[in-house]
C-alpha cells in the first residue's frame, strides 16, 4: 500500500497522481502552491447565503421568462432550478434553526 507523502496532501486537499495517461484527461494539474488562505467563518457563511439567494433568484428569471417567451426555457430547466433552490433553501434553514438552537443554549446556560 502506498502512503501520500506532506507535499500531496493540503488540509482537505489531495493531489491526484496519473498512473495512466489517459486518466483525468482535460484536467490541469493540481497546484497546492497558489492555494488561497483559509476563508473566515463570516465569508463562508455570507457566500453560502449569496449563492442560496443566487439559486432563488435564478428560478425567479427563469419563470419570467418561460411567462413572457415561453419557446426560449424548456420546462425541465425550470424543474431542475427549482429543486436546486429548494434544496439549498432547506438546507440554509436548517443551519440556521441549529445555530439560533445552539445560541438559545448558550444564552440559558448563564
């Protein structure tokens, strides 16, 4: 069994080895050197959140325009956004009912 060495293994990040040529064909090589600093808790969460209200208003547009040039989006498409949005709602909720559940905790501890 073969073990990555410190210099393939970054946090979370792992680099990929071709074996074969063929393999991961079209993908660039992985270069943990210019990986960025880790993110903030508040940039984290306030990108979560954008994309969550990105997904939102997408499904916002697409219904628009399936009202106003209804040939132009395929109904499919709008299903597909839909339940991307539900879900990153959803999931969005539920963080947030846990983190004012674990706040309300903190507070009734005092």
């Amino acid at each position: 069994m073969e073990f990555l060495s410190t210099r393939e293994v970054f946090g979370d990040s792992v680099v990929l080895r071709k074996i074969h040529p063929n393999h991961l064909e079209g993908f660039k090589e992985a270069s943990l050197a210019g990986k960025a600093e880790p993110r903030t808790f508040g940039e984290v969460l306030n990108n979560a959140l954008a994309d969550t209200n990105a997904l939102q208003q997408e499904v916002t547009a697409l219904s628009e325009k399936m009202i106003t040039d209804p040939d132009s989006v395929d109904a499919h498409d709008i299903t597909i956004a839909m339940a991307k949005a539900n879900a990153a709602l959803s999931i969005t909720k539920s963080v947030v009912d846990k983190a004012l559940r674990a706040y309300q905790e903190i507070i009734n501890v005092r």
